[in-house]
C-alpha cells in the first residue's frame, strides 16, 4: 500500500509551491490507489504558530485534499524523538557539538549553489562527551551513495559535501528538523516523500539516518519550484500568492487547480477542473523536472 503525504510548516500561508508539492503527493497517491496524509513540521520553533496550520488545512481541504489519518503535529512528538536520540546514541552515531553559529559562519566555504546548503566541517566529531549541554549531531558514514528520484531518476550523492553531520538535538532543547521527519515518516509508515527541489540534497542525509534507525527507505520525488514569472525566486511575492488571496482577485480554486494540473502535466491546456479529474492522468514521467513560472496575470 502506497502512503504518501504533504508535510508543510505552518509559518504562514501555503504558496502556489506548496500547493503543486501537495497536489503531487496527493496525486501520486492516488493514482495507484494509495492512502495520503498530512503532518506539521512544527519543530522548527518561534516561526510555526498553530493559526498557520489550521489555514493551511482549510485551503487544503478547499482543494478537495484531505488527510486520511489525524493530522500529527510535531511540537506534540518529544517522546519519540527523545526515544531515537537514546538509540543512536546507543549506536554510538551521536556526537556533542559546541560549535557556534557564529564559528561556523567563520569557517564554511560558499553555500552549495544548487541547494542553498552550507554543509556543517564536522569539527566536533571527535570531541569528547563532556556535560549534558551540547547540541548533539548524527555521524555520517563516508562517501557517495545511490537513491532513486521518482522524477529526477537515479541519483548520486555524497552526503558529507551537501549537509555534513546533520543537527538532530539543539543546544535549547529543541530537536531538530532531520530527526522530526525521519522519526515520523517510519512511525506514519510513509512510503513515499514528495517535496520541493529545495531539500533533494538532504535526501542522502535523511536515508542514512533511516538506515540508523532501522525505518524502511521511501521513494522519493522532488519538484522543480515555483517561481515568479521572470524566472526569479518568489520570495516575498509568494504571500500573496496563496488561495485565499487569488480567489480575492477573481481566480477560482478550480482554475488553480487547473493550472496546477498542467504543471504537473496531467492535462495538455489549462482549464478549471477538480483534483479528482486530474488522478488517472498523472504519472511521474509526465511531470517537467526543471522550474515553472507563474502566470504573468498571476503575480
Ligand atoms: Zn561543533
């Protein structure tokens, strides 16, 4: 049985990104006669507040894309996370790290261009285990590894070049964004991840964390992003590019359905439809891999 699911942050409204990576999901799930699902990411403290999530559901729904579990939230998770802390430290695959944001921003080379990632030099990794009060990070096993991408195809990546040890415990209690979708993805028996191009290269990262954690590995999809029409970042453009904002301008839930149809290459013109018409017509090959522009009438 496939299970997928859309794992937003509720730190504001879901952009038309969001909602082409929800649709997907859903989608994908669909197809092959699957169950989907929703969860918070609302590890990822001050930012997530729960009126974010709650609208993000509506407009969820709006669409006609519902969860069929409860909806988890992670802030509600501590104890499993604290659970797979015990273990990999068990598995003696956790270091303490004392590094600063400040020592790291000294230290590290230029972001990784296509993934915006800064991978951490993994400084503290051989440093003793001193007091209790150390964030603490996941031992990588050296070198590349293979993974398949249901839409970029097969993949190869070295993990130690794109994040480095990954942060699961914070130094302020908080568990950290690595662990939080590993833990949950095994627990809610995920079979399939699709997400944003922006987080393909965590993608090794979060499979050897599994492999830890002994959680099967999903397949995994990862779609181009939105943009503006221009082709640059939606950046601050994106807040008004939510449902509820388009629909105050005129634009129907089922013409951005439609849009989002022919952007994820289930229909050849774009036209008002449901989510429902879209099911039988969408397969993973059909999807375009780069980024997509918005509608200039759209921005
Ligand atoms: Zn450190």
């Amino acid at each position: 049985m496939i299970i997928g699911r859309f794992a937003p942050s509720p730190t504001g409204i879901l952009h038309l990104g969001n909602l082409r990576t929800a649709l997907a999901s859903w989608l994908s799930a669909r197809s092959k006669g699957g169950r989907w699902i929703i969860r918070m990411e609302d590890v990822d403290g001050p930012r997530c507040r729960r009126e974010f999530g709650e609208q993000q559901l509506k407009d969820l729904a709006a669409m006609g894309m519902e969860s069929d579990s409860p909806v988890i939230w992670q802030s509600d998770r501590g104890d499993a996370y604290r659970e797979a802390i015990h273990t990999l430290h068990g598995l003696n695959r956790l270091y303490p790290c004392h590094c600063t944001r400040k020592d790291l921003q000294k230290l590290s080379s230029a972001p990784h261009e296509e993934d915006g990632l800064r991978p951490y030099p993994n400084l503290c990794r051989h440093r003793p285990w001193e007091g209790l009060e150390a964030a603490l990070r996941f031992r990588l096993t050296d070198g590349a590894m293979d993974w398949a991408d249901l839409a970029l195809g097969p993949q190869y990546d070295d993990p130690s070049t794109l994040t480095g040890d990954p942060l699961l415990f914070r130094r302020d209690g908080m568990f950290a964004y690595h662990l939080a979708v590993v833990v949950d993805d095994g627990f809610q028996g995920v079979t399939e991840i699709v997400r944003g191009m922006d987080l393909r290269g965590v993608t090794a990262t979060q499979i050897q964390l599994q492999e830890a954690l002994s959680v099967p590995r999903p397949a995994y999809a990862h779609l181009g992003l939105v943009t503006a029409p221009d082709g640059c970042r939606l950046g601050k453009r994106a807040g008004a590019l939510g449902l509820e904002a388009l629909r105050q301008r005129g634009i129907g839930t089922d013409e951005i359905i439609g849009w989002l149809g022919r952007s994820l290459g289930c229909i050849d013109h774009i036209e008002p439809c449901t989510i429902n018409e879209l099911t039988q017509h969408f397969q993973w090959s059909k999807v375009p891999i780069g980024k997509v522009a918005l509608p200039e009438s759209w921005s």
